[in-house]
C-alpha cells in the first residue's frame, strides 16, 4: 500500500515567519498535530503541537506532561 493513499491534499506547511498563533490554527483547524516548516519551497523543519504548548506554558506543561505518563 502506497502513502498516496493517506496523504492530506491541500498540503499545509508553514513559513519560518508565522507565528505561534497562526501555526495553532492552522492545526486545529485541519484536525493535525504536526506541520511542516518549509523556506523558498523547502523543508527546513517540523514543528508539533507539544513544542507549541511547551513553548507557551513552558515547565508546567513538562510538569503535567510527565506526571500523567
């Protein structure tokens, strides 16, 4: 089986520019917990909804996140 098959369509990255913000609505709104970040057409990273959160709430969600494993 062939990942063509499960492939989202449109593809949404994101730019190194946007913000936080922009970059949470992005997921919430297509239902997705990892983008990628892409320069002039090219991937240079990926970014996930957890380093969002822990970025926003710093330690405390590291705290929450470790205590409910």
């Amino acid at each position: 089986m062939k990942l063509e098959r499960f492939a989202r369509r449109p593809v949404v990255a994101l730019n190194p520019g946007d913000t936080l913000n922009h970059a949470m609505q992005q997921m919430w709104r297509m239902s997705i917990q990892h983008l990628p970040v892409v320069r002039h057409g090219r991937p240079v990273g990926m970014v996930s909804e957890r380093d969002l959160l822990y970025h926003v709430c710093g330690d405390s969600y590291a705290v929450h996140e470790l205590s409910h494993k």
